[in-house]
C-alpha cells in the first residue's frame, strides 16, 4: 500500500507542480517515447540477469502492493511452534519429533500453525536442521557454520532481484536521452516545416528526457529500495528459526529457546516477554 501510496504523492507533486506553472498536460503525453524507454529498459533487463532472477523479480512485484509478510502474528506463530517441538524433544527426545518432520504436512503438531507450513522455505530449513539433530552427531559449532553458509547463499539469491532492479533505475535516465536524441533526429527532418509542427517535436524530445529521469528516481529505484527491505526482513526471519535451534542443540530450555529467537527481531515486529508466554501458555 505504501507504494502506492508514494507513486501518487510523486505524480501528484511532479505533475501539479507543471500544471500550477501553466504547463499543459497533453504536452506530456507520448506514448512512443514512453515505448522507447520501457521497451529499451525492458529488453536491457532481461539480457542482463538469469532467467530465474527475471522470473523472480516479476514474481516479487506484485506482493509490493501488500502489507508486511512477516509481521508480529506471523512471528508469535513461529516461535510457538517451534516452542511446542522443543518441548516434545525435552520430554520424549530427538526421536520422537521424527514422524513430523518426515511429514509435516500430515503433522497434527504442524498443522496448528498454518502460516508457517504455507511457508515451504521456512518450513524446509526448519524440517532439514532438526532432521540434522536427529540423524546427526554434530555440535552446535558445526551447526551453525552449516547454517550460516545456507543463510549467505539465500541472502544473495532473495536480494538478486532488488539489485537487478536497481541496475534499471540507473539505466533509466541514458534510455530518456536516447528517446530525446531520436526526437531530435525527427526534428532535424522537419526543418523548413511550420514552426509548431518543429516546436510539437522538440517537446516530445524533452518529454524523453524527463521520463527517463521520473521513473528512475520517483518509480524504479525507489522499488529497489522496498525490494532489498523485503528481502531483508525474509533473513531475519530464517536468523530468528536460527538462534531458536540453536539454542536448543545447546541445552536450553524450550522458553528460554524461543526468547533467544525473540531478541533477534526489529522492535516494530518484535513481541513482548509476556506476549509470547500467553501464546504458549495459551497451545499447553
């Protein structure tokens, strides 16, 4: 919403602005240079990046327009799951959280928290590092450093798309000059017409020049920009499940466990000491 929300305010001051100076809109209207720009910019991207990071970026646009993914519902949901799987291995051991990762879809245990399980990334890196406790003889040394090379390799792959982007926005204003310049080419034929018909074509010249710049810095970069916070706050997320187990292979408690995990979100997201213990009070 709040990209929405900023493309207005630019349209709204860019464009009152010019009206308010005596400026005719129409004037601005030119769908060809508009095709230059975007069509060049398009085509710029996509020779630019893989396949799959142009797929994925496409994929990621239209979420923009909603609010936070993973707010502070989405995290009481998380950390009481995993909540209740450490107090299954504190009371019954490893072996017996088995039959839900195996399966987690069919878990009854998993299936009291249905955002997470919608989430296949998170639930994926969950399911394999607790698998790893179950099958594996490996210190919490060891566990970490495995993680943390995960976790490097998604951050570089979920901010791929946003940099992309941003390689657009810098590209931008070169595409507006080279919609002015062909506008000047056209210009340059109709020398010897009449006067309006040259002036008609040196505006639509300036029209590309003022478009590359506009959707540069009031559009594109600032998509970037919302694209790399996104991408930031999906590796909290995965930092948060990290602490959490962790702390566990470590021998924590299952409540002190989850408020290592708790300690590592931004405030805004972050839910109090007594909020989450009236969530898990709340599953026992």
């Amino acid at each position: 919403m709040t990209v929405l929300i900023g493309g207005i305010v630019v349209l709204a001051a860019v464009l009152g602005g010019y009206v308010l100076s005596h400026g005719e809109i129409a004037a601005l209207w030119q769908p060809f240079e508009l095709l230059i720009i975007g069509g060049a910019a398009l085509g710029a991207f996509i020779t630019a990046n893989p396949t799959k990071v142009t797929i994925a970026t496409f994929k990621q646009l239209p979420g923009l327009l909603f609010g936070k993914k993973y707010t502070k519902s989405f995290y009481l949901e998380l950390l009481s799951l995993l909540y209740q799987v450490f107090n299954v291995i504190r009371r019954e051991g490893l072996i017996a959280i088995e039959r839900h990762i195996e399966d987690p879809d069919e878990s009854e245990l998993f299936s009291r928290f249905p955002m997470i399980t919608n989430n296949k990334p998170a639930l994926n890196f969950m399911c394999d590092y607790l698998r790893l406790m179950v099958i594996g003889d490996m210190t919490s040394y060891e566990l970490e450093n495995l993680m943390d090379v995960e976790l490097e390799t998604r951050e570089h792959e979920i901010l791929a798309p946003s940099h992309a982007v941003a390689k657009v926005a810098d590209a931008l204003p070169g595409f507006g000059i080279v919609a002015a310049v062909l506008g000047i080419v056209i210009t340059m034929q109709s020398l010897g017409g009449p006067p309006e018909v040259i002036g008609i074509h040196v505006a639509a010249a300036l029209v590309g020049t003022f478009l590359g710049i506009l959707l540069a810095y009031g559009f594109v970069a600032p998509l970037s920009n919302v694209m790399e916070h996104i991408a930031v706050e999906e590796s909290k997320f995965f930092e948060c499940m990290k602490v959490c187990i962790l702390a566990t292979v470590n021998g924590m408690p299952p409540q002190v466990a989850v408020e290592f995990g708790r300690k590592t979100l931004y405030s805004d997201v972050r839910p109090d000491f007594y909020e989450l213990e009236e969530c898990v009070k709340g599953l026992r």
